[in-house]
C-alpha cells in the first residue's frame, strides 16, 4: 500500500509557487515607482501565455503591503486570470503584515495544491520596497520567524529588491535562507538609481528566474527547482 501510495505521488506534476510581494508605501507613489510595479504583473502573464513550459509548471501570486497586507492576486494559473489586478499605494511599510500574511496564504495555497494532485516545490518570494520596516522589532521578528520556522514544511525562499532608499544593512536580515548551498540574498540598486527603472530590472530578474527555474524542473525533475537570479543580470544592483 506504501510504495502505491508512493508511486502515486510520484506521477503527480511538479509547479513552482512563486510569490510577488510590493511595498506600497507613500513613499512608492511618490516617487513614481508604483507605475513600474504594475507592470510586473503583466510581464510575467506574458511570458508564461506564450510558453506551454512555464504555463504548466508556474503558480503565480501577488500580495502588497503598507499598513497592513492584502492579497492582490491569489496564487495560481496566470491563463484563468481575466484582468490582472493593480497595485495601489498608501501607508507605511509593514514588513510584519506581509510576512504574517504570506504565511497564512502560503499554507492555504500549498495545502490546495497538493489536494489538486500537484507537488509542489518551496514556494519563492520576490520582495521589493524602497525602505526600513516601520514595525515594532518583536512583531517583525515574530512574524518573519513564523513564516521561516524549521517546522513549516511550505516555508519560502526570500529574495529582496531594494529601490530608493533602502539598504543592504536594512534588507539583509530577511532573506531565507542565510547559510547553505541555497543561501538566498537582498539586491540593492546602486545610489542614484531611478526606482522606476530599478523595478523594472527587478521585474526581469524575476522573469528570469522563473523560466531558469521552470526549465530546471522541466529538464531535472525531483532534483531540479528554484533557481535565484543571475548575478550577472543585475550588474546595476549592489
């Protein structure tokens, strides 16, 4: 009964869960770079219309956060999306709301997934924002722990894009994970960079990432899965 249990779930398709998280904080709006975040949605929808590959194997979601967080796209085939939702600024920058929300519809998505017949892969999280988090530091801690606790078996890789004013001090204690082999990084656009254009760059590093990883788990298998963005490809990033 195991091994056919096993088998099973062997012929079950593999997708990747990817996940787009943007800070829409005043400051955002204020500096125009909101427009570049709206188009990222459309970009990746693009992408994965024109490729059977990444349509078959890529699960996308977007979540955006000021104040408080909220689902902007719920995660799942780009194809059975009618009109892409946009995202709209206002706030501060929350980094706790995202992170406890993130891990709610992580579980929730996953879970779903898996009862659709899929595997599914660590999911990766994309987080762009332009500054330090406004939260008190045992709430953000918390909820950053809860979400990458060793326990949670769906828990994210996390990557962050830093425009404007953000720096490496300030980013770097959020990626997941730390140490290892599959150590994840925060990318920080160099001084004087436009955030537009920043995001812009951070949108094609994401599209890059999604089709290197589809096609690791198209060519590979079981032994294939995310694959970080090119340190080549963001030569304007520090």
């Amino acid at each position: 009964m195991a091994d056919d249990r096993r088998a099973t779930e062997d012929n079950r398709t593999l997708v990747l869960a990817f996940y787009v998280v943007v800070d829409v904080s005043q400051s955002m709006e204020m500096s125009g770079a909101i427009h570049s975040a709206n188009e990222i949605l459309p970009k990746v929808a693009d992408a994965i219309d024109s490729s059977p590959m990444l349509a078959d194997i890529v699960r996308f979601g977007a979540i955006d956060f000021s104040d408080d967080a909220r689902v902007v796209l719920r995660l799942g085939d780009l194809r059975n999306v009618p009109t892409l939702p946009k995202f709209t600024a206002g706030g501060r920058t929350s980094y706790a709301a995202a992170f406890r929300l993130l891990r709610q519809e992580i579980e929730k998505d996953v879970a779903q997934l898996r009862s659709d017949n899929f595997r599914v892969y660590r999911p990766a999280v994309f987080i762009i924002t332009d500054g330090e988090p406004t939260d008190d530091d045992h709430e953000l801690k918390t909820a950053y722990e809860e979400l990458t606790d060793p326990q949670f078996k769906a828990r994210p890789n996390i990557l962050l894009f830093g425009v404007g004013n953000a720096t490496k001090e300030a980013l770097d204690p959020w990626v997941f994970p730390k140490t290892g082999n599959k150590s994840m990084r925060s990318y920080v656009a160099r001084a004087g960079a436009d955030p537009k254009t920043a995001i812009t760059r951070a949108a094609e590093a994401l599209l890059g990432s999604i089709v290197a990883s589809a096609a690791s788990v198209s060519e590979a298998g079981e032994s294939g899965g995310f694959v970080p963005p090119d340190d080549e490809d963001l030569d304007d990033w520090i």
